[in-house]
C-alpha cells in the first residue's frame, strides 16, 4: 500500500492479507478431503449416538416402574444429569 492510507486502513489490509492467507492454508489442507463423506459419515455417527440414547432412555424408565422411583433418582443413582 502507498503511503496515502490512513494507518486503520493499513490495518485493515494487513488483517485482509493475513485471513486471506489463512484460508489458502485451510483450502490447501482441505482440498483432498472428500466433504460429502465427511458430512454423511458425521450423520451417521450422530444417528448411532441418538438411537443409543434413546434406548439408554428406554432403559432409564423402565427402570423407574421396577424401583418405584422418579428419574431424576435414577440419574443420581447412576451418577448422571439429564444432559448427558
């Protein structure tokens, strides 16, 4: 840049040429990364992970109706949270 602009717009330009380096950098790592497998094979991982959730819900209530007791003692008992 010459020496006409102001230093904030140097700034800016030289925040420009370094993010525009970066994604170069990010786009020459990535160009022989298939993203359409990375996607589908990421939602297939989450499938896995819902349906075992579910089925660890499943086994959380029943038993609720076996001990006679609300889920969240169950979750205590088990040493988790609803998050997890």
């Amino acid at each position: 840049m010459s020496g006409t602009h102001s230093k904030a717009d140097q700034i800016r330009f030289a925040r420009y040429q370094s993010i525009k380096a970066e994604v170069e950098a990010l786009e020459e790592e990535m160009k022989d990364v298939d993203c359409d497998k990375m996607v589908k094979d990421h939602i297939k991982a989450l499938n896995q992970y819902n349906e075992r959730k579910d089925a660890c819900l499943v086994l959380i209530g029943k038993l609720t109706t076996l001990e006679q007791t609300t889920s969240s003692e169950i979750y205590k008992k088990l040493d988790l949270t609803p998050e997890d």
